[in-house]
C-alpha cells in the first residue's frame, strides 16, 4: 500500500473494532441479563457461550487493531453475524398472527448485512490474507 492507503486501512481497522469492542464491553458489564437475553433467543448453556463471544469482540478486536489476522478475525465475525442475525433479527420476517412488523429488528438485520459487506472490504485490504481467500 502506498499514500494513503495505510492510513485508510488504519481508519477501516479502528472504525470496525469500535463496535465490536462497544458490544463486548456492554455484554460484559451486563453479563447476566444478555446470557438471559441469549436464553430467550434459544441460544443453548447462554452462560458458557457468551465467554466465547466477548473473546470473539474484545481479542478480535485486538488483533485487527494490531492487523494481526484482520482477515480471520473478519470470517469469524462474518460468521457470528450471520448466526445473531438469525437468533436475534429474523423475527420481523416471520408472518405470525396478532405480531406487527418489527421494524427494529429489520434495521438491525440490515445493519448486519451492512457491517458483512465491511468486513469483506477488511479482507480485501489485509495484504496478510492466504492466496486462496478472495484472490483473484
């Protein structure tokens, strides 16, 4: 990279980090009602999984802070919003009677889908990432 790419892929790397850090440390301080929140959603033993997710926020976090593995940091994410966004952001979809559109949760779904396209453009940039990973 040369100009001002650097500093463009700096300002993605901290930009990105800072909701994943502002997640994980919400859910930290708040630990036992979103293990609650968790078991409503149906997310099985809330409690041993959430450990596993703010590792997921705050070390993921760290490492594309540091563009240590921005790329597999960015497929893990991927794969957790594709699976909050089924738990958690689904539910204006489903046509169930006596339930209004839910117009919350279908910008929150929006939001996600938005955040994976970010991500992908994260992998595009990591210079890092293994030739077979969204190489030519």
């Amino acid at each position: 990279m040369t100009g001002v790419e650097p500093l463009a892929y700096l300002a993605v790397r901290i930009f990105t980090c800072g909701s994943w850090i502002a997640a994980g440390a919400h859910a930290a301080i708040d630990f036992e009602r979103t293990a609650q929140v968790m078991a409503d959603r149906g997310i099985p033993l809330p409690k041993r999984v959430l450990p596993f997710v703010l590792l997921m926020e705050f070390g993921g976090g760290a490492l594309v802070l540091a563009d240590q593995y921005a790329w597999a940091v960015s497929l893990v994410w991927i794969a957790f919003l594709v699976t909050a966004s089924y738990f958690y952001h689904l539910r204006w979809r489903f046509d169930t009677p006596g339930r209004e559109f839910d117009a919350f949760q279908y910008m929150q779904f929006w939001k996600n889908v938005s955040m994976i396209g970010g991500l992908i453009a994260l992998i595009l940039l990591d210079q890092s990432r293994p030739a077979w990973l969204l190489r030519g």
